[in-house]
C-alpha cells in the first residue's frame, strides 16, 4: 500500500518513520510551525504546543508498525499500531493535510480510555500523581 | 479523494453510506459472516457479534461527514467525523479488508472516553444505569 508516494504520503510517512524511530527532531522538521492539530482532547496549535502533545508519546514509544498508509497531493492517512510504556496495543490513525513538505493540519485519533486506566493504575500503585507523562 | 474507486473501497464507501445514512440492514449486506474486527474494546468476531457492536451507534447517530477515504485492490482505509446523541464530535477511522465485496476485516478506531463520560453523566442523571446504548 506504501507504494503510491503521492507528495502528501511520502511527507507523512517520513513523519510517521522519524518519530517511530526516536528521532523526535527529524519528526518535528516535518511539522509546520502554525499547525493546527484536532486531537481526542481537544484542538492544539502551534508547532510548540504539538512538540508538548507528541514528544511525551515518543519517549514512552517502545515500537510501532504500520497497518495502512494512503495519500494523494495535500491529503495522506495513515492508521499504525503502537507499543507504549503505559499501553501494548495503542493503535493510531492520523489524516494530515501537507503543503510544502510541511504538515500544516491534522486530525489525531486513538483512543484515551487505556492510556487514562493505566495512568490511574500507576498513580494508585505509585501514589505520585503525574509522574506518567501525558499524551 | 473519494474519485479513486478501487475495490475495497467501493464496498467500504458503500457500507458506510448505509449506516450513515441510517440503513443499518443494508450495511449488513457489506458485512461478512465470518467478519473479524478489532475495535477499541476488544475483539468482534462473526456479523451477529458486530451488529451487536454497530447497530446501537448506528440508532444513536445524528450525522456524519467523511474526512478521507483512499483504497486498493483489497484495502480501504477512511476517516469519518459523527455527531450522535451522545457526544457532539466522535470521530472514527476503520481500515477494512475487502474480499468478493464484503469486509472481512476490520480495524476499527475511535476514541472511548467522551462515551463512558457522557454515559457517566447520564447515569448520574437519569438513576438509570444500561439506558444508554453500548457502543
């Protein structure tokens, strides 16, 4: 499926391969500096705010595969599967909008209910609320 | 985006004009028996399971727009945003495998928490715990 390097999917699958493989400022290169970003908590704005979302998810990243990859010229998305620290299967989709080898939107979806049950296990276990990073 | 009309997704686009546009039984048509399908909560296996599954959102449904839908030969991959009586803006992503124009296969993402939220909410409201439908 990943053969069809539309201009949008190769932008997003070089995202998608530098942040899975821990390298977070090679991921960030890709990401506009006015993203606007709509994901399960809410809207994030600014490459800033999107480096503040992400990077936590990246550092607790144990590996990745990836389930399907599409695009065209502006509009590419992608659903992958996830290991984290907090979660073992933590699937993901994104559906970014790119210009200029740039994500300028994306619309982030997974679902929080584990990664919310396995925070309060921690904070029970370890009686040190926030001491998992946020998502 | 939706011009490309590949196999998989000329069934997947079919079926979620059924459901979307509130014709559960004609949905089922685009379902496989031996349907697999990997949802947030767990595994569906077999169509009565995944009528189980997508009938009660199907009746909760108010609306619902396609964000993206691209496909190959036995793939389709689509992001859909939805409004239903539960919660305003629930987004959902599904990559489906196609075969002799039934899904077989699907990975199915959404996000659970503003669900148990405003079924939380319900309850305390209404007294009246499993009024609302399962998802």
């Amino acid at each position: 499926m990943t053969d069809h390097l539309s201009p949008a999917l190769k932008t997003a699958l070089a995202y998608h391969d530098a942040w899975t493989g821990k390298d977070f400022e090679r991921a960030m290169t890709y990401i506009a500096d006015d993203i606007v970003c709509d994901a399960p908590a809410g809207r994030i704005e600014g490459s800033a705010a999107y480096r503040a979302f992400m990077g936590p998810f990246v550092q607790m990243l144990i590996s990745a595969e990836m389930i399907a990859a599409f695009g065209d010229d502006e509009t590419a998305l992608v659903m992958y599967g996830t290991e984290t620290v907090l979660v073992k299967h933590a699937p993901g989709a994104e559906c970014v909008t790119v210009k200029d080898g740039r994500i300028t939107y994306s619309r982030f979806l997974f679902d929080r209910t584990p990664f919310e049950a396995a925070r309060q296990a921690g904070h029970l276990a370890s009686g040190q609320p926030g001491r998992q990073p946020a998502t």
